[in-house]
C-alpha cells in the first residue's frame, strides 16, 4: 500500500479541501483497490512553490494558481481572459480540453504531470463604495493580484496597489484599498463582505483564475503502470468538471452568505450600460495575449476560439437540462 | 579620519577579511537604505499623488532577500548566530571552543550543500523564464545570490573559524 | 510518534548541551527527519534522494528571504536603532524616569505599557521586541535595572499586541476557521489589555521579592518633570505618525516599518545626531540583526515541516478525539498540547499546523469559535517566551549581547506565570473575550 501525500492551501473549509480533494481521493483509492490511499496535508509554504514542491517530490500531488508564478504559464491565460462568460464548470471543462488538444505540446508544466485544470468562479468586484457606473471606478486604489488582472485594471483607470492576496482583508480594513478583484467566493472565504460589502457582477464575468493540480512523475513511476492509469482514469476531465462545479457552488454559498450578512450585490444584466462598457474598455485584450504567446509554437487563435465554443455548448447544456 | 582608520576602528577582522566584510556590509546598508526609501516614495505616491510606485511590492521582497543574505557571511564568521546558553555558566572555556568547532562544521556544511540545490532551482527559474509580476525582474537571479551568498558563507566561516584557533591558541574565543 | 519525540530529544540536546545555534540545530534535525520519512535508511545513504530534503530546505531558504510581511523586521529594527541613534529613546526614559522614579520598576511597567502600545500597532511581536530592546535597554540599565526585568519586560512586552488590533495571527486564525475577523478583533481587545494589567502585576511583583531589580529614588519635582517632558516631543510625533497612518489607511502595518524607520532618520538628520560613518554603522546592525532572526524563522519552517510530514497534527486530533471527558477538558488537554509544542515550534508555524485540525473539535463540542480563536492566540503568545525556542527571547539575545538567553528567561518567568492566569480567565470567564464582539455586532 503507497500513501500519496497530496500538499493543499486554503482553509480547510474552502471547497478545494472539503470537497475536491476528499471526493478525489476516493475515486483514487476505489480506482486502485485500495493499493493508494490519499493523504491531504495542509502546507504551509507559499503556494508559489507549490509546484516545485511536487517536481522535487517534497510531496506527491498538489494544486497551485497558474498566476503566482508570472511567466511560466503564459499559455494557461487562455481561459483567463475576459469575455467567456460561462461559469467554472463549463470554463473548466473548455480548459481541459482545450489544454490535452492545443496547449500541452507547448508543455508549460514541464516535470509535472497534469491531472486537474480549473478555474475559480467568475472574478467580480469588492468594494468598499457602490459602483454604479465603471467611471466610479476611476481614480479608486484597487488590490490587483496577478495575470489578466493588472491589464484590466490598467484599462479602468484605477489605481493599483499590488499586495499578497492574504493581505486583502487588512487592507480593506484599514482603507488602504477600495476594492478588489476577485471570485464571489472570498466575500464568504476572506469575509471581504466585512471590510467591502458592495459586490458587483458582471453577466460576462469580469475574468477568471486559472488553477492547476498535478502531480510528480517520480511518483507515478514508483506505483506501476496498472495503479498509474488507475489515477489518470479518475482524473483529468471528470477532476476538472468535479472541481469547476464545486467551485461555482462555493460562488453560489457565498453570494447567500453575503447577502445575509450585509452585502449589496448587484447582479448586472447583459443589457446595463455599465456590462456594455465593460465589453468596449476589454476589447484588445485578446490581441495583447495573443501577442504575447507568438513564441510558443502553439495556434492560439485556434485555441482560443476551440476554448470559447466549448465553453458555450456546454453552458447551453447546463440550460438545457435547468442546471443553471 | 581616512578610511583606512575608519576601516581598522570598525572591523574586528584581520586583513582582507576586513575588506571583505565591510563590502558585504556595504550591499546590505544601501539596499536596506533603499528599501526605505522605496516605501516612503510608493505611500506617499499612493495617498497624496495617486500614483503608486508599480513593483513596490516585489522590490521589497527582492531587496529584503539581498540585505539577510549579503551580511550572513559576517553574521556567521563572527559566530553572532544565536545560542541558548545555559550551559556556559558550568563548563571549562576549553570545551567551549570544542563545541564552538562543531557548531562551524554543522553550519559550514549545511551551507555549503544547500547552497547547490538553491543554485540550480535559480537554474531552472531562469531556463523557465519566471519573472516578477510588473516589473519582469528574473527571479531566478535572486535565487542564485542566495545561493553564492550560502556557498560563501559555508566556506569563510569554517576557514575563518579554523584560521582563528589555530592563529591565537588562547584568545579570540574567551568572552 | 517515536521519530517525533527523538526529533524533539535530539534538537534539544544540540541547542542545549551542544550549544549549536538554535537556527541550524532546527534546520538539521528538519532536514534529517523529513529525509527519514522521504525513506531514508542506513542502508542506502549512497542511494538516497538527497534531492528531496534538500528541495524542502532551500524553498523555505528562498522564500522566507523574499517574504514580503517580512520586511517590517529589517525596517522596523532600523527605525529602532535610528532612535537610539539620535538620543531620542534616552530622553523618552529620562521623561518616564522623572514621572516614575519613585516607584519601584516603574520604568519597566512603562516599557510594558510602550512594548503593548508598539506592538498594538505593528502587529508584530519580533518587530516590537527587535525595535524595543534598543530603545529601552540602555536606559534601564542606566537607573539600575537588573538585566533580568529589563530584558524580560520588552520580550514579554512584544507578545502584548498580538491579540490588539490590527492582529496578523487573527487574521490568520479567521481566515483557517472562516470566522468573523472583525469579531475576532473585538474579541481580543480586552484580553489584550488585561494582559497588559497582569504584566504591571508581575513587574510589582519581581521588585516585591526583589528591590533591587528595580531601584527606586526621591520622587521629582514637578519643575524637574516638565523638563524632562520637552526631549520625548519627536519621538512622540513619530509613534504618532506611524499609529495615526495606519488607523487613518494612509499605510499599511507592513508600510509603517518603512515610514517609520524614514520618519527616525529624518529626526536623527534634523538633530544632527548622524554622521555618514554612524549612518552606514545603523543600517549594517540593523542589517546584521535581521540576519540572525531570519536563519531562526527558515531553521524552524523547515523542522515544522519535518513535523507537520510525520503526522503530528493528525495524531494530536486522534488523541484528543479518543479522550472520554467533560468538555472543557478536552479543551485543557488542547491548551497542554499548545504549551508543549509551543517549547519548539516557532509560533506562525504553530498555528498553521494546529488551527486547522482542532477547530473542528472545538466547534463540535459547542464552543465558539471567536472565543477558541482568543485562547489560541494567547497560548501561541505564551510560545514565544517559552525555553527554549523562544522567538522573543532570541531577539533580545541577539541584539543585546552581553545578557545570556538564560538570565532572560529567568527574568521572563513571573510575566509567563502571569500570562498562564490570563489565559487561565479567559477560558473560565468566556465573556471576558465574547462581551464586546457581541455587544458590537449582534
Ligand atoms: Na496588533
Ligand atoms: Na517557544
């Protein structure tokens, strides 16, 4: 019997490790016959390493934001971009397959194998004022963590105050910030409905976080051939859309949360003016990435589109069926 | 004063250690300087200009690197590491110096071997292209000065240490 | 459990008996242990993948060095030094020394009152006692201080604000159990001051036992005093301007270290107190300093994370669990564990270990969270001035060097008696804690 040591972050209330990472573990162990049990250990390292934790083998299996290592995963932006408009289960799933068909060749995870790509609900914004109009936001100091969200935040015309994301709360509090961007899930997560109730939303999602989960290849050799395509058997499409879901589900408590504790949010229609300007102040933003990849050897506006209409169909679908 | 009296009043070390010490003493002042600085300017940018310093943040992080490990070779050779010494007020000056000898050994070669494996996760940072997020600095650069800043400090300190015993039999290390 | 507790034997035996510095004795003992779990055996040293304790090590190494939250150690030991540079600290205690010299310890009830109103604001123990022990060592030596109360008074001092506003650790702790922040910050106000109150009573006690520790003389008059009151000016417009822009939002608490260390340099260039030579003096100390407190934090992430691979968090959550007892003493059995971990883990390592396993528990039994969030922060502080891994202590040690860690922990035992009572009444008397989050909030 082998112990897979998989290192994890966030509370351990976060969806990630109630739900994700037990329910995975299970199919593991199933998947397996029991020969590899899952071990979830809470790490207290800078969740930037996490990926280097797994490729030296310092633990088995983990999950990082692609986002906190600038430069490395310029690719995996890709889903990150503005304009999707699907929630994390349908931007999961156009993630994955957008990555075994396109991305992979550029192989960014280089001495990881990939066996999850998530994305966290759509980014929406935290503030401490109403936003009635994207011209309120001008002038404001808003929190800007990494990838896609310094660009937006340059095109809003705010001022950006770049900080670690577990220095939100306190600079909300203290009125060093205004704002911030970031998932619906965090108004519960990091009590932002505290320190900034107003929350707003746009139909379109205002971008979304990229999320990888990997494990080590070293660990993958050392069990066999039979219990390694066991794992990969539970893992990879059906992981990302397990996650993906349970991430919007995290969005949905949240936003309940919110609400009963004092926040505003305020669901934007696709008709609002502020939802239209939204779309004319991000446009381009396809070209710069684009721009940006032109060295990996990689068709990214193949990619792209094949991510888009993957994410539309199956958010059609989630309609259909009412899920949604 | 000149400098070279200046030089000799403040450093307790001979020769080119001198030197030495007071250029690694040198790197981590101005940095620790500028990390100041740095702050004032991005505050007072933010609150009374509107106009922050973009990659404060990662400035810090990059100078705080440089100040610990540029002075950590003095730190170290000096032996200003911290000790709980409870034992002191019981034992002879002789076995002091006897576990002083381990201590260097134990430091010295933890040093020395980490700092290979720092060196090469600097390696790979670089082949990766991994940058700071606004300023596009490379990170594995700071990675691999604290690795030559580790390796440096493994290799002065157990030589300063032996240099030291075997130069003054009795003094240097009595209180 | 028998790695961990040899783990534990061998550490103390090389910072003990082998006088290794605290820093590597940690960081080797990590190193080795995590190695053995990683598979290592005497069979195959020469097979062994020293790749993978070695990868564990140098993340902490690298990434401890780069840590933003971090910064205000070097920074606010520098705005320490600078007041000390410039004689401002002198003319602070010889103003408290005219209002206070009458009574006895009264200077080092002041350093208590000034390490919890500093460290209120920083939120950062090391940082206050880094920055303390500079400004008020001196001084207290100067009136006849023994090296014991002094030095004990700013390393207990320090641990004062953690559970005042603006709180790192609480947030922490909110952020893991998903609690309320602004409740906790309610919450640890009055258990916060209340520690300040039982510290004064543990200086009246050492100078009760002892007169001598902190001499007393013919009170001064009222001319004397207002006199002395004209040189603690600056100094005060510097706290002013540190807590002012951090309640204000002008800065952050991480910010402020860089302000004020700024904010002492302009004063210490205004007095003309500095030289060229005495400036680059200041930063190199200060420099130096941080150094010797970062290799302790990296030697004790890396023996954490030793711990945190062998289990111990689940076998600490499987005893406590087995245990068929009342309530609250699950909730003392939790409290012992915390004290004895608390010998040799460095506190936020502590938490990050601890918190996330037993508030379940606690939650499950009825408790709540808020107060449990309190009790954990306190027993965390209590880590920090207790042998002989304590953070506190270290910083004291190392910035002044002549006091032996030992003396310092003689001197700091009547203020850790005095913090066990505290934590004592704030799990007996639960509203001592729950009383103004609730009246706040609900
Ligand atoms: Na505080
Ligand atoms: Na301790």
């Amino acid at each position: 019997q082998t112990v897979l040591n998989v290192s994890t972050w966030l509370p351990p209330t976060h969806v990630q490790n109630s739900v994700v990472w037990p329910t995975w573990g299970k199919w593991v162990e199933e998947a397996t016959e029991g020969r590899v049990t899952v071990n979830i250990e809470n790490s207290s390292n800078n969740p930037a390493q996490l990926f280097e934790v797994v490729e030296d083998s310092v633990a088995d299996a983990s999950f990082s934001f692609n986002g906190f290592v600038p430069g490395r995963f310029e690719l995996e932006q890709i889903v990150e971009l503005p304009g999707l408009g699907a929630n994390a289960e349908a931007a999961s799933l156009a993630y994955w397959r957008t990555y075994k068909k396109y991305l992979q060749a550029a192989n960014e995870f280089d001495g990881l194998e990939v066996i999850g790509l998530f994305t966290h609900g759509p980014g929406v914004m935290h503030t401490r004022f109403p936003v009635n109009s994207l011209d309120d936001l001008k002038g404001k100091k808003i929190r800007i963590g990494g990838g896609v969200q310094a660009e937006i935040g340059k095109r809003l015309g705010v001022i950006p105050v770049a900080a670690p994301g577990n220095k939100v709360y306190e600079l909300l509090q203290t009125g060093v910030v205004d704002g911030a961007f970031m998932p619906m899930v965090e108004q519960q997560g990091m009590r932002l409905v505290e320190v900034a109730p107003y929350v707003t939303v746009l139909p379109t999602g205002m971008y979304m976080g990229a999320f990888s989960m990997f494990i080590s290849p070293d660990f993958m050799d050392s069990i066999g051939k039979k219990d390694a395509e066991a794992i990969r058997s539970v893992s990879g499409e059906r992981l990302s859309l397990m996650a993906g879901a349970a991430w919007d589900k995290a969005d949905i408590d949240a936003k309940k949360f919110s609400e009963e504790n004092g926040g505003q949010v305020n669901l934007l229609s696709y008709g609002n003016q502020m939802s239209l300007d939204y779309l004319k102040i991000t446009d381009g933003i396809d070209q710069s990435w684009l721009d940006a990849v032109k060295g990996k050897k990689v068709d990214a506006q193949a990619a792209l589109d094949f991510l888009r209409i993957e994410a539309q169909m199956y958010t059609a679908k989630q309609k259909d069926t009412g899920a949604n | 004063m000149s400098f070279i009296s200046w030089l000799n009043a403040n450093y307790e070390e001979r020769g080119p250690m001198k030197w030495l010490a007071f250029f690694f003493e040198l790197i981590a002042a101005a940095t620790l300087f500028a990390l100041m600085i740095l702050t004032c300017v991005d505050v007072v940018g933010r609150y009374f200009l509107n106009h922050p310093l973009i990659g404060a943040t990662e400035l810090t992080e990059i100078g705080l690197a440089i100040v610990i490990f540029s002075v950590m070779p003095v730190v170290t050779w000096r032996g200003s590491h911290i000790v709980v010494d409870l034992i002191d007020a019981f034992i002879k000056n002789t076995y002091l110096r006897v576990l002083a000898l381990v201590s260097s050994v134990v430091i010295s070669s933890s040093l020395y071997f980490i700092s290979f494996r720092i060196w090469d996760v600097g390696s790979r940072m670089l082949r990766r292209n991994i940058t700071t997020e606004f300023l596009h600095i490379e990170t594995g650069l700071i990675v691999q000065y604290i690795a030559v800043l580790s390796f440096v400090t493994g290799i002065s300190a157990l030589l300063y240490f032996l240099l030291s015993v075997f130069t003054q039999p009795n003094s240097g290390e009595e209180k | 459990m028998t790695l961990i507790l040899t783990s534990f034997a061998v550490l103390l035996i090389m910072i003990m008996l082998l006088r290794i510095p605290i820093a590597f004795a940690m960081g080797v003992v990590g190193f080795f242990g995590f190695a053995i779990l990683s598979g290592l055996t005497w069979g195959d040293i020469g097979n062994f993948r020293w790749s993978i304790p070695l990868s564990m090590a140098s993340n902490r190494i690298v990434d401890t060095a780069q840590d933003y939250g971090l910064s205000i150690i070097p920074l606010f030991i520098l705005m320490g030094n600078l007041i000390t540079r410039s004689g401002l600290s002198k003319q602070l205690y010889a103003a408290s020394y005219a209002f206070l010299c009458h009574k006895k310890g009264g200077l080092a009830m002041a350093t208590i009152a000034a390490c919890g109103g500093f460290s209120a604001v920083s939120g950062s123990s090391l940082a206050t006692a880094a920055t303390m022990a500079k400004v008020a060592m001196p001084p207290m030596r100067k009136y006849g201080y023994s090296d014991a109360l002094a030095t004990a008074s700013i390393a207990s001092g320090g641990t004062l604000g953690i559970l005042i506003p603006p709180s790192v650790m609480l947030i922490v702790y909110g952020l893991l159990t998903q609690t309320s922040i602004r409740e906790l910050f309610a919450a640890g106000l009055i258990p916060g001051i209340l520690g300040i109150f039982l510290y004064l009573g543990a200086v009246k006690y050492v100078v009760w036992r002892d007169p001598s520790a902190g001499p007393s003389a013919e009170a001064m008059s009222w001319a004397e005093r207002l006199h002395a009151l004209k040189g603690v000016r600056d100094i005060l417009g510097l706290f002013i301007l540190v807590m002012g822009g951090i309640y204000l939002g002008i800065f952050t608490p991480t910010e402020a270290a860089g302000i004020g260390a700024g904010g002492a340099l302009v004063i210490a260039l205004l007095r003309r107190s500095l030289s060229l030579s005495s400036l680059f003096k200041t930063l190199a100390d200060s420099a130096r300093t941080s150094a010797t407190l970062f290799v302790i934090i990296i030697g004790a992430l890396i023996f954490s994370d030793f711990i945190n691979r062998a289990g111990l968090p689940g076998m600490m959550v499987d005893f406590v669990v087995s245990l068929d007892v009342a309530p609250i003493l699950v909730i003392f059995v939790i409290l012992m564990i915390y004290i004895i971990l608390g010998m040799v883990l460095e506190s936020f390592s502590m938490l990050l270990l601890t918190i996330p396993v037993f508030f379940p528990i606690v939650s499950e039994l009825g408790y709540s969270l808020v107060w449990f969030g309190i009790v954990a922060v306190i027993v965390v502080e209590i880590s920090l001035i207790t042998p002989p891994v304590g953070m506190n202590v270290f910083v004291l040690s190392s910035i002044i060097k002549d006091v032996k860690t030992g003396t310092i922990f003689r001197g700091v035992l009547p203020f850790w008696t005095a913090d066990i009572i505290r934590l004592l009444l704030v799990v007996f008397i639960v509203q001592i804690s729950t009383w103004l989050p609730d009246m706040i909030y609900k």
